[in-house]
C-alpha cells in the first residue's frame, strides 16, 4: 500500500494543477457562452477532493464509534456477511431526509478505482490507485501525469460529461447551462459518439452512445493532465530522460496513459463488455483519445490522416 505521507501531498498538488489546466482550457472553448463558460469555472473550483482513506480509520475510538452497532461472531462467515448487510442498510436509511455527508467514502482504501458524485461535486481516489501503473513516487513526473494524472483530469472531467453537467457546483440537478452552450455542447459530444461507434472489437461494434460519458471524461482527463504537465515544467525545468529509451518526456507522458490500460480479454468478456461496460474497451480508451490529441501526434510524428492523426478531430473540453 502506498505511503499516504508522502503520496497524498504529491497528489494533492497534481489535483490542483489539473484543475488549474482545466479552466484554462475553459477560456479557449469557442463553442462555450460567457456565463457558462464563468459557472463552469465556478463549478470546477467547488469540486472537493478526497485521496487515500477517511481520517477515521486511523483513530481507534472513531472506528469503534462507526461500528459500535456491528457485532462479529467468531467462525460464522456467512452469519456476518448477512450482519453486515444489515448493518450497512441500517447506517444509509438513518440518513434519509438528512444533508449528505461529504466526507463519507463509496470506496473502501484498498480499491484500485477512483470516482466522481455529482450530488456532492466531489472527486475521491483511494490509496489502492495510488500505486503501479498508475503513480509511484520515484516515477518520472511525466509518467505519474500520464497516469494517475489522467485518472484525476478524468474524473474531473465527469462533471462535465452528458450527465454529469446536469448538477450545479452544490450537487444540484437543475438547469444552470444557458440553451445556445447545451445545443452547441451535444454538437461537439456527437462527433465522439460517432467516433466511437466506429470501432469494433471482434466484429462487434462499440457502443458510442452508451460509452459517451465515460469517452468525453478520457478525453478531457488526457488534454487537463498533458496541459498540467506542460504547466509544471514550466515551473519546474525539464526532466532528465530515463536512460535507453530514446523517448523524450512528452512522449513518456502518452506511454504512461497507454500504458495503464493495458489489458488481456477473452472474446467473452470482451462482448459482456461492450454490453455493459460504460467505458470502452481498453483498446479504444487509448486510441480514441490520443487520436484527438494534436500534441500526440506532435510528438510521434503522426503524418496527417493517419489512422492515429485523423483530419477529423473531436473536442469537447
């Protein structure tokens, strides 16, 4: 498990640059009105972080408190799963009609994952993501970028997707775009939706439109943590390469993303997947997004109208 000491300060600092590289994109969208683009912004600032574990856990008589009510008998394994259960239905009817705890976590520490609340305008990500591939502390700051940085520009960007725009920086659900940047917004998300409709994985095609929250967020996440790279160079000078590679840190960057969604699928998950599965196949995750980036293809020299260097780029944010 990582070191929340020295790992959660880091991240702490990665979050506030994405954040900072998003609203800098804010300022370049043209298909954005000027009081929305100015509540975004403001929504994007309200978004509260949680990284690691809640404070809880570490201090024995919170934790008893919480589980005062939760008894455990020795050896009856199913007897407590069932008690737990119990004990878990019990703790979220008693807060019904009450304001939502912020600070209450979805995802226990170890869970390799991270995720966005629209209701409570908050990104978390617990200590299990903060670990290979997708951060370590001695890695090269451009590979921890490509990584867990693009895992936190992409929850960002969650509040900001089809769905997730819908919720105002209180958690809301009310209308709060004005109707020439929702009519523009669907513009720009149809070109993803049939970006990735295009794809097929054993003759199978994606579906673009039930994967177009998770796509819009693979996007975003990539462009805000590349722009928040480039800003903390900026800052702080130009890495050392690593030995051996002959690659320069930029490209590092997109190996590190790439990298992390690395997979093996039978032909049977992969068509449970693409029923189900929200996101797009591993694949595609990588493919589809760097293939909108006109600095990937910068960097690798993609000629135009290759297949990763398409004429045809789709922007949302």
């Amino acid at each position: 498990m990582t070191n929340k000491g020295t790992s959660v300060p880091q991240a702490m600092q990665m979050i506030k640059g994405i954040k900072s590289a998003f609203e800098q994109s804010l300022v370049t969208l043209s298909w954005m009105d000027e009081d929305t683009r100015k509540a975004a912004k403001e929504k994007a600032e309200a978004i509260y972080d949680m990284i690691g574990y809640p404070n809880f856990i570490m201090d024995p008589k919170e934790l008893d408190k919480v589980f005062n009510d939760y008894e455990v008998t020795p050896d009856l394994y199913f007897e407590n799963v069932m008690m737990f259960y119990n004990f878990s239905a019990r703790v979220t009817s008693d807060q019904l009609r009450k304001p939502p705890n912020r600070d209450q976590w979805s995802m226990t520490p170890p869970t390799v994952n991270a995720y966005y609340s629209p209701t409570k305008n908050e990104i978390v990500f617990p200590a299990g993501v903060l670990q290979a591939p997708f951060y370590t502390s001695s890695s090269p700051t451009a590979l921890n970028f490509g990584g867990i940085g693009v895992v936190m520009g992409h929850e960002l960007t969650h509040a900001f997707d089809d769905q997730g725009r819908e919720y105002d920086k209180d958690g809301n659900l009310r209308p709060w775009w004005k109707n020439s940047s929702v009519e523009a917004f669907k513009k720009q998300t149809e070109c993803i939706t049939q970006q990735y409709s295009s794809y097929k994985v054993n003759g199978e095609a994606v579906n673009g439109k039930h994967t177009l929250g998770e796509n819009i967020a693979d996007n975003g996440g990539l462009k805000a943590a590349y722009r928040a790279y480039q800003n903390w160079v900026k800052e702080n000078g130009e890495e050392k390469v690593l030995p051996s590679l002959s690659l320069t840190n930029d490209q590092l960057f997109f190996i590190g993303f790439a990298q992390v969604w690395c997979s093996v699928r039978t032909p049977e998950s992969s068509h449970e997947g693409i029923i189900t599965d929200p996101h797009s196949p591993s694949r595609y995750r990588v493919i589809g997004s760097v293939s909108n980036s006109r600095e990937f293809s910068k960097h690798f020299q993609c000629p135009e109208g290759s297949p990763m260097n398409p004429a045809k780029k789709c922007e949302v944010w």
